[in-house]
C-alpha cells in the first residue's frame, strides 16, 4: 500500500499542528455504533477509519469522522466497576480523594462511572457551574473532537487547588496487544502518557502520580494539578511508553500488520470451524466487534450469531457484516462448539455466567489473542 500525503490536510484535533503521520487505515468501515434492525436490510454505509500521530504533541487520533454517534448503552462489564474501586481506593490511598471534597465526573458514554463509589466515601457532587477540588475523566474525552476545547473546559471548572484525574486506555497497550480495531468513529484520541504530559503543560498542569491497571490491556489513571511535582510513578510510566515507541510512527504502524494479521487469521480459523463441522458463535457487539468482523469478511454464513447482554441491541444485526445479535441465553441454548469472545476483559465473568458452554463441550476463544497459533 502507498502511503497518502495528507501534508497539510490534517490538523492535529490538540495543538493543530499539521505535521504528523497516518499510522493505520483500517479501511472502509461501517459506523460501529449504530445497531441496524435485523429486518433493515444492507449493505451499511461505510466510511474511512485511519489513524494519525502527530508530530507535534504525540496525540494518537481519528483523522475523520463522518458518523453520528448513536450508541445503545451497552452493560457495565464487571471489570469496569472492579476498575473503579481499584483506581479510587488508589487515589484515595495518594491522598487525593478527601471527604468533604468537591467532585465532578466526566464519564464515558459506555458507562462505568465512579461517582457512588466517590459517594461512598464522602465527596460531595458539584453543583451544576461550580467549580471541583477533583475533577474526573474516566474514559470520557477521548469523545470530544476538539480535543484543545475539551480540556480547556475541563481545567476552567477545576478549583485553583483542584486535582484532574485522567484514566484512559493506554496507547501503548493498543500498540503492544495491536489493539488496531480500538480505533473507531466516535473515539477521537487515543492517550499516551508522554502526549497527555504535553497537553496538560500546555494548559498549567503537571501530572504527580500515575497507576497502571490491566483493563483493556493497559490503563492508566494520571493525577495532574498546577504547580505539581512529578512522581517516580509518572517518570517510570513515560520512559515505559516511550521506550514501547507511542510517539514513534514506525512502531504505531505495526498496528496496520496487526489489523490484516487478526482478521485473516479470525477468517481462517472460523472458515476452518466450519469445514470441520463445528458451529462458532461470537460473544459482545461491541464496537471491535464490528470493525473486526468487516475487515475479515465474516458474515451471517461464517458466524451465524453473535450474542450480547445489551438488551437494547436485542432484535438488531452488527452494521457492516450483518450478523444478528442474540441474549446469552439463546447463545447457551444453541450449543455452540467455539465462542469467539471480542472482549478479552469479560472472559472471566462470561465462563461463570455462562457455564453451561464449557459443561456442553464448548469453548472460549478469545479474538484479539489469535495469531496464528489458534484452531
Ligand atoms: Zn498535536
């Protein structure tokens, strides 16, 4: 594939800089929020879904997004509410998280918010307008196309004294695991602590610690605050992703092998499922799910359903490859031989949910972990 110059038509969604690379294109792809009824016929509009890194503050983000964003609420896998009770027991255990202090929270349109867990312990919600001594970002600007405006706003509702506690998944899990389909419409920027250590100098604040949970493969949780001291946590944190490569285009680009290497390997080992008389379901129409299954090709005649707790996508098809969404329950009952799940975090609770898979001679198979060794 030749590369595209897209010199100067592309403006960094931060600094604005032009100068930067496109580091994954994956392709035309449908828009990964949008559930069409299973009786709305296809094909899908599709859109491009690439990649930039800029050069100029290291922010990882969607070059274009011509979708609208129309997400049934998906459910709040257990992993994200354990994720909450580590990661505030965390910062309250930094000292950041005083009763009586005041918070606001930024969330994700995907759920998972802390706030009864920062209710628990004695912070007091703001008032509509008022500035917070803690202001939270949990997975939730990574939404807002103008990434400069949507800090900004941020650090203008923070108290002079106030902390700003950012969590995002980490760009370099996404290199390192070649998560390449977390990239999706609707998700503008995709964090690195180096680049958000730019951004927030850039706006007065200075990380002071930093925490590194599993969650999606790597999640960090900075602290940051004006006049702040940085940690060695923050130090380790920077130097780690650096030396991963997350401002470096050539190691971001390895994500384009990883897109064709797990479709074509989802593909092979699905069609050989089938050629071997084995029925093969999937498990969550996530958003990874979609691009996934529309860069490998797999269809309703591959992957007849694929199952999802979400009632709101209950009677709906994914966009793109047109697979029908059904309730756990029905997965259970079809006795599927493989289920390929697309979000490794839910492996666990899905197997205790869902035992009967296992107990009817089924098996998990976790997508993002095929590489060629699987079937
Ligand atoms: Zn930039």
């Amino acid at each position: 594939m030749t590369e595209p110059d897209l010199t100067g038509t592309v403006s960094c969604r931060f600094c604005r800089s032009s100068d930067g690379e496109l580091v994954l294109d994956a392709g035309l792809q449908p828009a990964s929020d949008l559930f069409p009824l299973v009786t709305e016929p296809g094909p899908d509009p599709v859109h491009p879904l690439r990649m930039w890194l800029c050069g100029g503050c290291g922010l990882a983000q969607l070059i274009e997004d011509p979708t609208v964003p129309e997400e049934p609420r998906g459910k709040e896998p257990d992993a994200w509410i354990e994720q909450a009770k580590e990661a505030v027991a965390d910062m309250a255990g930094a000292g950041l998280l005083a009763p009586g202090k005041v918070v606001f929270e930024y969330g994700s349109p995907h759920g998972g918010d802390w706030m009864d867990v920062l209710l628990e312990r004695g912070l007091t919600p703001a008032a509509s307008g008022q500035q917070a001594d803690v202001i939270i970002d949990n997975i939730g600007m990574m939404h807002d196309a103008d990434q400069a405006a949507a800090l900004r706003e941020r650090v203008d509702r923070l108290a002079p004294d106030g902390v700003l506690l950012f969590q995002f998944h980490s760009f370099r899990a996404i290199i390192e695991h070649g998560q390449w389909n977390a990239l999706r419409h609707g998700h503008y920027a995709y964090y690195s602590t180096p680049a958000l250590v730019t951004m927030l100098a850039s706006v007065g604040l200075t990380p002071v610690t930093a925490f590194r949970y599993s969650l999606y493969g790597g999640t960090v949780l900075l602290a940051a605050r004006r006049g702040g001291v940085p940690d060695e946590a923050v130090a380790r944190i920077v130097e780690g992703e650096k030396a991963v490569g997350v401002l470096d285009p050539a190691a971001a680009r390895t994500l384009q092998e990883a897109c064709s290497a797990t479709a074509d390997e989802l593909h092979r080992f699905v069609a050989a499922e089938k050629a071997a008389g084995r029925t093969t379901l999937g498990y969550s129409a996530a958003s990874r799910s979609v691009a996934l299954l529309n860069r490998a090709g797999i269809g309703p005649g591959l992957m007849s359903h694929i199952a999802d707790a979400a009632e709101a996508k209950a009677g709906r098809r994914l966009p793109g490859s047109e697979i029908p969404i059904i309730s756990p329950d029905e997965l259970v009952a079809a006795k599927p031989d493989t289920v390929v799940l697309f979000v490794p975090d839910l492996l666990p609770e899905v197997r205790k949910a869902m035992p009967e898979i296992e107990a009817n001679g089924g098996r998990w198979v976790v997508a993002e972990e095929m590489t060629g060794s699987a079937g």
